[in-house]
C-alpha cells in the first residue's frame, strides 16, 4: 500500500513544480541562473547587430545557416538566429564538489512547439521527470563520454541550454523559488563592478573555479598568454564587460586580490602582453598602433583594471575571412 501512495506523493509534487511554472514563467535569463553560480555573463545580441561587430559575431550563424541539415533544422524550428535571438545568459555551476556544469539562456522569440518537434525528430528524447519537460540531447560521433547535452523550451521568450545536470539543477532550483543569484553572495555583490546594461559582461569566481581544478595550476610558465593564466590563478575575482558602437568597442577588465604582489605581478604581464602587441600591430595592422597605447592598465588597492577602446573594425570578418 506504501507505494501507490508514495507515486501520488511524487506525481503531487511534480504538479506543483510545473504549476509553479505556469503561474509565474522567469520574465529573463537571470531568474534562472542557479543561486550557487560560479560564473554568470551575458550578451546582448540586440545590441549588437547593427554595428560592425556583428560581421565576426554571426559568422559562426552564417556557417550553421549554410549547412543543409542546420539550414533544416531551422526551417522546421521556425528560427532565425539573427533576428529572433536578442540575449544570451550564461553561466557555470556545481554541486557538492562537481564539475561546473555550462547552462545558457536565450532570450528572444520563439515557437516551443515547433522547436520541441524537431529536436524530437533529430533523436532527443523527451524527459518529464523534471520541473519542466526537457529533452536530452543524442550524442555525436566522437562525444562518447562527454555529459549529456539537454534543452528546455521554457517559453515563447526564454531557451535553456547546457549540460543535463546544469539544466535540471537550475529547473529545480526555479521551481523551488531559490533561483536567481543569492542575495549578498560573493558573485551578486560582485554585480556592482559591471553594468549589466552592457553589451556584454561577465563575473567571474574565480577562487571557486581553481578549488574545484586546482590540478589545473601551473608552477612555471612561458609567453605572455601562460604568464596571464598564471597570474589569473591568484585572483579571488574576474569581471569583464564591453560596449559597442559603430566606430569602437569599449572594453574593460578587472582582476581582484588582496595580495599586493599578485597585483603587481598581474600590471607587468599586463603591460608587457600590450607591448607586445603594439610591436605585432606595427607590422600587420599599423592603424591599430594609436588605439593600443591609448589602453589603459591601473592598478588599484584591490586590484588590476585593464581598459580602452579599440576600433570596431578589428572584429569584423573580411572577404578573406582574416581580421
């Protein structure tokens, strides 16, 4: 008798889950972001498309549209990347310990129906043991071993993308009204370096990040780009955001630490990836010279802030493909 029971319990708490859903859908991407998020960015594609940036941005769109079962795929999901798609949220998160798990929400306008109709059709399989129905991605030739890929059709303005375990964590986490960034927790008070009406902007915790991969330090490195990684394993904080125009793209970068020598050491590999690139600049894109120097590094009590304009031209995709 014990069982049938605990069934009408689950299938009593699956509706309310769903029911809470219905009542209230997440108005953006940022209420669905798990409260534990380690990482959380977006970019606004709207903002975007009408400036020169755009060329390099949707490259990878125009591939994807050029390609015959893609170009399907978007025909039968009634999609339009480029113009149905105005934001993406993302973010990382994990549990007890785990790997991050990568999530994305896209904003924008879309046909649930049709979209669940052909990701079904292309071998998804469709999951209702959750908050929210979603479908489990198939994997690729070569991907054996990787964590499943799942999508949620959340709304006619909201996708969620990610990892399977991502995915349902932050389905989970919205039903039980924990969803969202926690209130005065390390990554949401961190909101207030960046303005989230940017472009495109990121914070990153990157204390975090390296407790969960502290294999991934590096003891010695060579070249600019090692240098930086090095030195980006000190940080307890990344922040990153860029505004865009039709002439320039603004961008700005912090590194926060406590550690005054690691805020030194951080402003000379700083200064030296930036000679290092005016002297490349001279030979191959000479206009690009006065833009560099006028970029600014800073080194403040709590941190390193690298920031300038750099003409917008420099993202955008030639004929010949080169930048």
């Amino acid at each position: 008798m014990k069982r049938p029971l605990f069934s009408i319990a689950a299938l009593v708490s699956l509706l309310a889950a769903a029911g809470a859903f219905a009542a209230a859908p997440p108005s953006d991407g940022l209420e669905l972001v798990p409260p534990d998020a380690l990482a959380v960015g977006q970019v606004r594609f709207d903002r975007l498309k009408s400036t020169a940036v755009s060329a390099g941005l949707f490259k990878e769109t125009d591939a994807v549209s050029a390609d015959g079962k893609a170009a399907q795929f978007l025909k039968d999901a009634g999609l339009d990347p480029k113009k149905d798609v105005d934001s993406a949220v993302f973010s990382l998160s994990s549990e007890g310990g785990k790997e991050a798990g990568p999530l994305v929400v896209f904003e924008g306008r879309f046909h649930p129906d049709a979209l669940a109709a052909a990701t079904a059709s292309r071998g998804a399989v469709r999951v209702d043991a959750a908050p929210l129905p979603y479908y489990r991605l198939p994997e690729h030739a070569g991907e054996h071993g990787h964590e499943a890929g799942a999508v949620a059709f959340v709304s006619p303005t909201l996708v969620l993308a990610g990892s399977e375990r991502a995915l349902l964590h932050a389905l989970d986490a919205y039903a039980a009204g924990t969803a969202g960034l926690a209130p005065h927790s390390f990554v949401s008070d961190a909101l207030s370096r960046v303005d989230t009406r940017s472009a495109a902007w990121a914070i990153v915790d990157t204390a975090r990040m390296h407790q969960l991969h502290p294999s991934a330090r590096r003891d010695s490195a060579d070249g600019p780009a090692a240098q930086l990684a090095g030195a980006l394993q000190s940080l307890s904080l990344v922040t990153f955001q860029a505004n865009v125009s039709s002439a320039v793209v603004s961008v700005s970068a912090t590194g926060v630490t406590s550690d005054e020598e690691t805020r030194e050491n951080l402003e000379d590999v700083l200064r030296g990836m930036l000679a290092a690139w005016r002297m490349s600049a001279q030979s191959k894109n000479p206009e690009l010279v006065s833009a560099i120097r006028k970029i600014r590094v800073v080194r403040t009590e709590d941190g390193v802030t690298i920031s300038g304009d750099v003409p917008a031209e420099a993202f955008a995709v030639h004929k010949h493909g080169s930048k």
